[in-house]
C-alpha cells in the first residue's frame, strides 16, 4: 500500500525538485503497472509513464485537492494511453497477474488456469470493451469517470460493461471452467 502525502503536492506546487523526486518515486511504479496492464508492451508502457509524469509536473498548478492526487494522475495515465492507443489502433489488455503466495500446487494450477482463461477472454473483446472493461472492474472507475475519459455518456459505460459481460459469460470456455 502506498502512503502518500498530500504536502508533497504543496512542494511541487513551489518547484521544489526533492518533492518531484519523491512523488515520480513513490508513484511510479503504481502508474507503470496501470498503464502496462492496458498497452501490454514495455517499451510503451516506459514511454507513457514519462509522459505522465512531464504532463503532470507541468500541470502541476492546474491540480485541486478535490480528488486525490493519484487519481488526478491516473486519470492521465489513462487519458495519455488511451489517446496513444487509438493512434496506434492497439489496445491490448491482458491479466496476468498471479497471487504471490501459493500454498500448494493446485493453488498455482487454479491461478494459472484463471489467469489463462481471463488473458484469452480479453483478447477476444474489441478496443474500446477492453479499455472500458479495465477501468470499471480492475481499475474501479465509476461509470461517470470512464464517460469523461471516453468522451460518452455514463450510459454508454453501463450498456457496455453490461453487454460485454453477457457476451462473455455466454462463451463456451467460461461455461467449460465454471462447471
């Protein structure tokens, strides 16, 4: 868990260069993750992690402590590999995330089966499901944030998460795994 501390913003707010140090190092990796998760590739995901972080020490002053920092930034993480992404007509969105500790070998071969299973079933949605799918369940955005991000209605969000879900339950793999 990260403990950031809103007064590190203050000092960036007064171009301290220790507080720019402290809040790419504590929230770096956080960010680097989010974005990794979406675009898939490394060298992708380094170079969207840089841009945030210019974009936000640049907008710095343009921050209101209505929302938290995290999720001001986040919310350009996403703006910025969302917009790189559709430049790029990729959007490629995979869990591969496996639990830290296992107890037993089962437990590896259950995580590895979900995680499989998850990967192939998010390779078979289009871009945009992908995108929205992402910041609604992993990512906890609410319908209204993605809308923005989007550029849509929190509507469009709702129909979307819940068409793309039906559509997903239906598949033959997830009937086969929950049986």
């Amino acid at each position: 868990m990260i403990c950031w501390d809103e007064k590190i913003v203050d000092r960036m707010k007064l171009g301290e260069q220790n507080a720019f140090e402290q809040c790419y190092r504590q929230l770096s990796p956080l960010i680097y993750t989010a974005i990794l998760k979406i675009c898939k590739k490394r060298c992708d995901a380094n170079d969207l992690l840089q841009d945030t972080f210019i974009t936000a020490f640049e907008k710095i002053n343009s921050y209101q402590q209505e929302t938290s920092f995290i999720a001001w930034l986040k919310t350009i993480a996403f703006n910025k590999t969302f917009n790189f992404l559709k430049k790029e007509k990729k959007l490629l969105v995979g869990i591969e995330h496996l639990p830290e500790q296992l107890s037993d070998d089962s437990e590896l071969t259950t995580a590895v089966e979900q995680s499989n299973l998850l990967l192939h079933l998010f390779e078979h949605i289009p871009e945009m499901e992908r995108l929205i799918l992402w910041l609604y369940i992993v990512e906890q955005y609410s319908h209204q944030e993605i809308a923005q991000l989007v550029n849509k209605t929190p509507s469009y969000s709702k129909s979307l998460v819940s068409r793309c879900l039906k559509k997903l339950r239906a598949k033959h793999e997830v009937n086969n795994y929950a049986y």
